[in-house]
C-alpha cells in the first residue's frame, strides 16, 4: 500500500500559515513613470498626503528626480501662471540650481532649449518629459531609476 499525504497543497499551507515565525516581507508596488511625473508636475498643495510621501522617496531613491523637481515645477508655474516674461532666464537659473549636465543627452537638450524659439519651447520640454516617462527604454534598463 502507497504512503504519503492524500490532501491538496493548499490544505498543508492553510495548516501551517499559522505556525509561520517570520512574516513575508511587505514590498509596495513602485509608482508609475507616469504617476511620478503627474506628482512632479503638480503643485504641491493638492497632492494628497500619500503621494507627497511616495514622491519624498521617489526623489530620495533618485537624486535626478531630485534635482529635476524644482525646475520642472518653476516651469509650470511659468505655464500656468503665464509668466513669459520669466522664460528667458529660466534655463540659466535651472543651470546655477541644478548645475552641469553629466552626460550629452541632458547637456544637447539644454542647447536645443536655448536655441528653439520661444513658441516652441513648451513643445520641446513636454516630448522630452514623455521620452523620460517611458519606460521601455530608460537609461538602458527596463527598471526605472527609483526601484
């Protein structure tokens, strides 16, 4: 006569889950690109507690996004706000705030900037705030830079 355990797998885990000295570790799922940039370019004050949170350790997790909140959100003031007026001066300002870019994707965007017209500017920064929230193709790696 054959030995062994007749019942199903989910009867034993039921039977032990109980038992268990270590719980299973918690892991929050990560935001979306797209989330991280909504929180971005949102004025503080209306984003719920939570998302300030997650956006403090989005940024925390991600120095660039640290960096890039403040100028991001100057901007959209500039947009929503229409302070043209402020344009002019906003990427040598973003340049003293955020200094030198690193790498040559960053430092041609910041020529494209200063060259495009001034019409064509806001155009220029939404493409390249979409390519960044892509996550196909993100710095090489299909893991954005926050996890």
């Amino acid at each position: 006569m054959p030995l062994g355990y007749k019942g199903s797998y989910q009867r034993v885990r039921a039977s032990l889950s109980p038992k268990r000295t270590s719980p299973q570790p918690v892991t929050a799922r990560p935001p979306s690109p797209w989330a991280v940039a909504g929180w971005i370019l949102s004025r503080p004050e209306p984003l719920a507690e939570t998302e300030q949170l997650r956006l403090k350790t989005v940024r925390a997790h991600c120095p660039e996004l640290g960096a890039l909140t403040r100028p991001v959100r100057s901007f959209a003031t500039m947009l929503t706000e229409r302070q043209g007026e402020c344009l002019p001066d906003w990427p040598d300002a973003v340049r003293q705030d955020v200094g030198p870019f690193d790498d040559d994707d960053a430092a041609d965007f910041a020529i494209a900037l200063d060259e495009v017209a001034m019409k064509a500017r806001e155009s220029l920064v939404r493409s390249a705030l979409k390519r960044a929230a892509d996550t196909t193709d993100h710095l090489g790696t299909p893991t954005p830079c926050w996890l």
